[in-house]
C-alpha cells in the first residue's frame, strides 16, 4: 500500500516516530516505545523564507533556525540499531513551545523511553540545556550522524524552492528527490527547504488543519549520490 506524504507525516505524529522515514530502510512496524540514546540540538540562520513567527522578533531570535537530531530505536525491533535522524526543524518558538511540549509528553505517556530523560519534565531540562549549547549547524555535523544526503517526498517537493539541483530516486515504487551534504551551504539549504516545507503545507491545508511540528523533517539517504 502506498502511503502518502501527509499520511506518513500524521503516523509519525501518533505513533512515536514508530515509522522510520530512512531511504533504504523504511521500515513499518506496529505501536511501539522508542529509546533515544543521544540527541543534538543545533542553529542555523536562514534567509530568503518566511519563518512567520512574530514571537522570535520579538525575543530577538530572527531567522534563527533549530536543528534537532535524534538516535534511536524501536524497542520491538530486534537488533537495537540506534540510527540518527532529523526530529525537529523549525524556528525557536516553534522549537520551545510546541516541539519540546510535544515530545515531553511522550516521555510522560511512556512511548519515549531514554537514559538521558526519565520523564517530560528531565526532556524539557535537557532539550533547555541543549539549547543554550547548540551552535550552527555544519555539514560535518550530519554526516558524522549518517546524513550524507537527504530527500523530499513527492508532496513535500512541490514546496522547495531549489528544485533543479535534486536527484530524482525511485524506491519500492515511490519517487523522492536527493541531494548531497557536502558543504555547509548545502545544510543550510536542507534547512531552508524544511520551513518552505512547514509553510507550504500550512498555507495550502490551513493553519488549523494540519500539525506543524513534525512537517519538514527530510529523509536520510545512506549512501553517497554519485551525481
């Protein structure tokens, strides 16, 4: 069964992140708790998007963009893999105010489990923590985690501004558009295309009928383009 983009994106929201958004290993799996054994939060400054958050001008954020990267695995999987992947893109406000809540309370409702959190209240001390750490993002920084290139589905790609540069990939008969990690101006540019992402879907469903947080979240390709 094909699923679709915003299907897959509300699955994610429900079930925990139990779908696993990785090309090359997409894996479905049923209801099931999460450990996180790291995360990283990092910040990036991006230009030439609407972040459409009065709040962050407000406090002085700008255009600051935050990063959340996250390793994980499925408690019903077998072997524990831990693989990182992007939890969170979005600017500050966004980031504090609906991203750590959201997440907090899967620590509380027990579908997030970590030795890092015990409970919602230990994620929101280190997600503050990290935070007030995280310095700009790099292209080395992904890759070191796996992120050696990155796509957008068919839904999301309609949204991005850049579409010229990408590679289109065909896998199990959906088609997703790539591009490598090889510079910091390409990090940026992921990031970029993560709030065109978040604001085109916003403004073509409406702000009421779609979940923001988990939008704009691309997909790791575990393997070098060779384009």
């Amino acid at each position: 069964m094909e699923i679709s983009e915003e299907l897959t994106i509300v699955i994610i929201a429900l079930e925990a992140h139990t779908l696993s958004p990785i090309v090359g290993h997409y894996e479905v799996t049923p209801m099931s708790s999460d450990t996180y054994t790291q995360y990283s939060v990092f910040k990036a400054e991006v230009t030439g998007v609407e972040l459409d958050e009065a709040a962050d001008d407000l406090f002085g954020y700008g255009s600051t963009v935050i990063i959340v990267m996250a390793e994980s695995y499925a408690n019903n999987t077998v072997p524990h893999t831990p693989r990182w992947n992007i939890d969170f893109i979005g600017c500050v406000s966004e980031f504090i105010n609906d991203y750590v809540e959201k997440a907090a309370y899967y620590y509380d409702d027990g579908l997030s489990q970590s030795p890092l959190a015990k409970n919602g209240n230990c994620f929101r001390k280190l997600m503050a923590k990290l935070h007030a750490q995280a310095k700009p993002l790099t292209a080395a920084d992904l890759r070191e985690r796996g992120f050696n290139a990155y796509s957008w589905g068919m839904d999301a790609f309609q949204y991005i501004s850049q579409k010229a540069r990408k590679v289109q990939v065909e896998w199990l008969g959906r088609t997703y558009f790539a591009d490598v990690l090889e510079s910091d101006e390409d990090a940026f540019r992921m990031a970029r295309e993560a709030i065109e992402v978040k604001n085109g879907y916003t403004e073509s469903k409406g702000e009421c009928q779609i979940e923001k947080t988990w939008l704009g979240r691309p997909r790791r390709h575990e393997f070098l383009l060779s384009n």
